[in-house]
C-alpha cells in the first residue's frame, strides 16, 4: 500500500531541522520512502493525500505516562494528600484487569485524538496496556511496575516479577509494543530488589527499565537517612543506572547526580505540567540537554497531568526553562519540538524507527490544520506548535503506515463504548469518596 | 426576545458558587431573567436550547490584551532583543489604523471563539479597536495608550491627549464598550504626564484607568535611579494609584507596594504565560488576592502571550501558584474560574453587569462541550476547565443575549477575510524583518 503526502509543509525534525514549506511525503506500507521539496513525482497505485498546505509532521513520543490512571483524572485536585486519602485507597480496592483495559482504553483514544504516536508507560496488569495499545494501533513501551506498598496487582515482588516475565512472554517480538520492567521508585523498591532487577536486566538487554526518579523531598529524604547519598547515586549503587534508563522527573538532582547520568547514558522523561501542579518543581532540562542526556517529555498519568497530549506540555516546559534562566532564549521553540519527537524517541530507544521523518523509518506522522484563527499568522512554525497550537489542530494521525486517525475520526477505537465504560467506574469512584469522607468526617 | 437554555450543568460562580447539575438558565432580551434546577418552567414564545447535560458557565474575561497586536504573533520567538531589533521598528513602520483594524479582527475571532466575552485592550488607534469589537459584539474597555517613544499614532502627549479625547467622545454611552485611557508605563510615561493623566481622570470619573506595572526589571531600575522609589510609589505618587486602576502584571511588588495597592483599591490584571515565556518571573497573586485586591487573568498581547483564549492561561497561573508555595494546595481551581470570570469583571469594574450567572445581569454566557475523551470522567467541573478543556470545547457565546458563536460557527465576523487580510499584513512584516537582518547581518 503507497500513500503519498502532497502539499504539505514538512517538518522532518531531521538533524539538521529539514523544512520543505511546500513538499511531498511517500509512505510504502509501513515505512517511510522519500519526501522532498516541491511538487509530488508521480507514483503509480498509490493513494494521494493532497494536504492543503497542512503540516505533516513526526508523531509525538509521550516519555511517562500511567494510561489505566485516567479514571482519575481530576480527582481530589488541590488536595496536599490526595495519595494517601483517595488514590491508595481507591487503587487497592478497584483496580483490577478490567479497570486498566478500560482507563488505558481511554487514554489511547487521547492520545491518538492529539497527535501521539509512541509512549512508555508504567502501571499493573501491564499486559492489559500492551494489549490496549496494540489494538488502538499505538507505539508503546509499557512497564510492569514493581512496589513494595502493597500494589493492586502483587503481594510481593516475587509475583511482581511473574508479571514480568508473563509480560515479556507475551509481546516478545511484537512489531508495535516493547516490554519493560518498571521499578516504582528507590524508595518503593529498595536497594537490594533494585540490585536484583539490575541483574535480571542485565540478562535481558532488550527490556528498557522505567524509573520515577528524584521526584520529591521524600525521596530525596529517604536515600540520604538510608544510605546518605543522593537518588540517583542509590540507583546508581544498585547498577540499575545504565544506557536506555528512563527515568521520570528528575527534579532535584545536583551537578554530580547529572555527571552520574550522563556518565551511565541514563535518559530522562521530564513531566512540567504534573510538577508544577503538585508544587514540587523545576527540572533542570538545560542543564541535562546541555550534559548531553536526552530528555523527552512525558505527560505523567491524567490523575496528576490531567490530559495526555503533548501540546498541554510545551508552554510548560518552555516557560519554566526561561524562568529558570530569567530569559527568553533557553529552550527556543524548535527544541521543544525536537524533545517531543526524535529526542523522545531516544529517550525510549526507538530513535531508529520513530520521532523523525526520515527514508527507512516507521510511518509515525500526523496531521496539523492550520485553519483556526489563534495560529495565524505563522512566522515559524515550531513557535506555533509550542505556543498557539492544541490537541483538537490534529486531524490525522498514522503509525507504521496505519490510520488511526482520518480525517478526525479515532479509525481503531469507539469512543462511546469507552467513555460510557469510564464513566461507569468514575461513579463507583464517586461513592467510595463519600464513604471515606463520611469515615473521616 | 427569550431564550430558555435547559438540561444544562449550571456554574453560576455568584459568591456561593451555586451550582445546577441539572438547570435551566432564562434569557429575556440582553439580561439574565432567571435560573434554577431540575427541569425549566414553561416559557410561552422561548427559545429552548437543549444543553444535552453541557455546561453553561459566565463568559470570561480578558483582562489585559493588545487585539492589534495579533498580527504579530510569534515573531521572533525566543530572542531577547525582539522588542528593540524587530517589535519597535515594525510598529513605527507599519501600524496605521488599518492594521490596528485587521489585528483586532483576528483577536476578536478569536476570543469569541475560545469564549470570552469581555476584554480590556490597550494600543493605538484605539477607536478603531472599540468600533471592531462594538461589530463582533464583544464587550470591551477601549485603553488608548500612551506613551513617550514615538508612538505610531501620537508623536507627543498633545497628540496622545487628543486621541483619548476622540475616543471618550466615540464611544459614549455605548451599551458595551468603554473608552479608557492608558499610560503605557511609569518609566515611559514619566512622573509628570502620569500627574497630568491623573488630574484627567478625576475629571473623567468613568474612564478607568490602564497601565502596565512593575513588570520588569529596567521599570525597578528606572524609579529607583528617578525617584527612589518602588514602582507603585511612583505610580502612588503621581495619584495614578485609584480605585479601579487596571495594573497589568505586577511581577516585582515588595509588601508594602501590596499594601500601597490594597489601600488604593485598584486591581490587578496578571498574564502568567506571558511573564513566563518573557522568563520575567512570578506574580504574587495569592499575596494580591490574600490582601483583598481583585486579580483578573490578562492573556497580554498575541505577540506576548501568543493566543486569546483564558484556558492557556489556567495552568500556569495555577502552576505558578503551586509553585511558588511548594504546595498542591493554594489557588485552587474553583477560584481559578472565579478570576476568569467574576474577578476579573471586578478588576475592569464590569462586576455589576457580567461576570457571573445572576438575575439582572448582562447575558454574557458560555457553552462548553464535554464531550472530548480528554475531559472525562468529570469529579469537578472547575478542575475539568483548569485542566483539560481548550479553547475548541466552546461551542456557543453570547453577550448581551446576542448570539457570537453559535453551533460552533462565529456569528459576527468573517473569518477568511480576516485571515486573508492578515496574513497580507504578515508577509510585510516577513519582508522587512528580512532587510532588518541584512542591515546588520
């Protein structure tokens, strides 16, 4: 099957940042062609997309996210212990199998609906993610995580890492989804099953790890009481530190920590929004990007991000990197680009098929229209992504050479069965509240 | 004319928050008759708009923004010097009262399209902006600037004094749009025109006043070096400093100039994505708002702040409070939706007219969509509209029970001309910032 792209602005996001203003896409079957500059070569049998002078770009890489967390979304906002009052709770006692496949369900038609083409995620009953993803038609990375607090979907880490390997089993050699094996957080995990899943890792080389790393003053607390050194230095100790880490947030860590991972080749999967709504605060992206460490963005899960496009993200980031700075120059727009596309690809090892448009590479690209009046004029076309442009401004969306979105319309998934099914686990969300309040009160 | 909305989800955000799941708001002509839950009463001869469970909330208001400036969007994203290389030589050069008109247009579009319904502008040519927002039917106070670097539209403050003139008489008594006059700032005003205006508006009781205020650190500099003096001194000093003052951003405030403004009983207008992007730094607002002065959300001009619509302002005036604070807890989104709403009609001194759902006021209402994957599940609408929601969930606007936006479809405006007749404006600019960068290349 050929598809070609005509009229397009392209934005490759290649290395050197190629624009064809005017230009053309070839796609063939699930792999990018060709593209160029001009007016389309003629192509027998292939389907022509005439865009209108519309954007085609990668697909966007969201680096974190909790996709089975969005029956959370919005819940218990503002509330300094919303985790230990309402989500533990809630988690121990709903999530299960289905809840995931139903929350994950959701969050695929999201992402889809606003332009994201690959993720990694972390959260239980993992495979049910993979398998969700893998029918919604999304790249994925997905992550059995492992926690020592009593987890909805193991007792203990030894049916913790039986989740694992039934994980691994079951998409090894999948064309779309990666297993990972995910550690909650040192704290949660502790030095000696991070020693033990460093060893596992190390017999399994195609398995990326997934980290919530230097999150909070907790964390920060805990490492120095119990082994009076930083986070990362404990990852570090335990070897878990090594090429293709992701690790999520990342806000407090010194120049030494950044020497560290920089060092072990570690990645980092930033969250702006999920921070700054939980006042923890502001990674230091340049100070990384400029250690050389690849940095994507993530969305973290819609409980504490809320929406899982990228678009939501890119104001964030940028400002607080230019806050940081108390400037306008760090992180220019076409960075910020580049972190949601071929940088995020990096971080989760799938730089060689995804994040740019580029002859060999996989089919990730969508769609942006550039009809609505908040993104006219365009001077440049990254300072309008990153600052005017929305989830609703995608109008198509491919992965691996397949629609998942034409034309505004979710091609793999129906969206009514899945909301009406959220919305049916968000009431008995509802009722368990009032019953803890009442409890409380 | 009547017009019944039914089976709507009710924010009224009146001073008890009164909420109707399930309600019903009355229309009769431009005012709000009545509202209520359950079921609507019978209305002989209204028109009944099925809501189908959608949210009929205040529409929002702007309060502070430069419309012209749209035309300006994104240029020069991310270089430091942009106002003195390319802003200022471009305005000098290129802004008449026609491209005033074209640039309000676009601005008018689209904030009607991302549901506001009031705006406080200041620029130049200003008439020209009163008269395109009194067409799109916006409500609006019309600020003509003023300012002692060789404006476009005035060469000295005799000039500046006479545009003012022109506007008060234009518009008055106009049912929605109110003439204002605006010093651009203390450090470009001076301590003795801001006497001058000063004296002016005592004599003008009903012309607010608007100024741009402590928003960077060259203003800090300037009073200190002149006058010794905090910025809010000077601005006190010169007996600017009155009830209903509208002072945008207000980055650099100290407690006493907090103080000083509380006493006053002006108000502030803050622009978070603005200062952020600028790298400028954080508004006090909780300090503003614990203090008893009325803070509204401004989105700043497009060139600043990109697009018109408060949504993108949400999370970082959110963020930034949360920030600031360490804390998940302060600004709470309820009271986010107050200062886009009810707040910012007190900061602009529209409060007894707009601003919230009550019997007697102005029909300024809007309709927001839930049906979007990333809004749901809803536990609290405030937090769905902080956010998740965006611009494009706005399906109707009204002001003065005049349809803007209808269906999703913008009543008043024509968006291709608009569009068409900017981006001719844009390709202008383009040119000259070519030969810009030539010169001193």
């Amino acid at each position: 099957m050929s598809t070609l792209f005509t009229n397009a602005w392209v934005l490759t996001v290649d290395t050197a940042m190629t624009e064809h203003s005017t230009g053309w896409v070839h796609v063939e079957g699930s792999t990018i062609e060709a593209m160029g500059a001009g007016p389309a070569p003629a192509l027998a049998g292939a389907e022509i997309i005439d865009c209108d002078g519309d954007i085609i770009m990668p697909g966007m890489v969201n680096t974190h996210c909790h996709m089975g967390m969005s029956v959370f979304r919005g819940l218990a906002e503002d509330v300094d212990d919303r985790l230990y009052r309402y989500i533990l709770p809630l988690e121990r006692k709903f999530v299960t199998a289905e809840m995931v496949r139903i929350g994950s369900a959701l969050s695929a038609l999201e992402m889809i609906e606003g332009g994201v083409t690959s993720v990694a995620d972390m959260y239980y009953f993992e495979s049910e993610v993979g398998k969700v993803a893998a029918e919604a038609g999304l790249r994925a990375i997905v992550g059995q995580t492992l926690a020592d607090f009593n987890a909805p979907d193991h007792a203990d880490f030894e049916q913790g890492f039986a989740r694992v390997e039934a994980l691994v089993d079951a998409f090894a050699g999948h064309p779309l989804i990666t297993p990972s094996i995910a550690p909650h957080a040192p704290y949660s995990t502790g030095l000696a099953v991070m020693e033990r899943i460093a060893q596992w890792a190390d017999a399994h080389p195609h398995v990326p790890v997934q980290i919530h790393l230097a999150e909070s003053q907790l964390e920060v607390d805990w490492a120095q009481e119990n082994h009076q050194a930083s986070s990362v230095s404990v990852v570090r100790q335990s070897g878990l530190l090594r090429p293709g880490l992701i690790a999520a947030h990342c806000l407090h860590l010194s120049d030494a920590d950044i020497a560290l991972m920089e060092e072990a080749a570690a990645g980092v999967a930033t969250n702006p929004r999920s921070n700054g709504k939980a006042g923890r605060g502001i990674a230091r992206i340049e100070a990384l990007r400029l250690a050389g460490i690849p940095v994507g963005i993530g969305t973290d899960g819609p409980m504490s991000g809320n929406t899982l496009d990228l678009f939501a993200q890119f104001a964030p980031v940028s400002m607080f990197a230019k806050l940081l700075a108390g400037s306008r120059k760090p992180l220019p727009a076409r960075d910020v680009i580049r972190m949601a596309t071929i940088e995020g690809a990096r971080v989760l090892g799938l730089a060689d098929r995804t994040g740019s448009i580029e002859p060999g590479k996989q089919a990730d690209l969508i769609r942006i229209s550039l009809s609505a009046a908040r993104l006219q004029p365009i001077y440049d076309p990254y300072s309008m992504l990153v600052f005017a442009a929305g989830p609703t401004d995608v109008t198509d969306v491919m992965v691996a050479g397949r629609w998942l979105k034409r034309a505004g319309v979710v091609q793999t998934l129906e969206p009514k069965k899945i909301l009406r099914d959220a919305m049916q686990i968000a009431c008995a969300f509802k009722a368990e509240m009032i019953r803890i309040d009442g409890e409380t009160a």
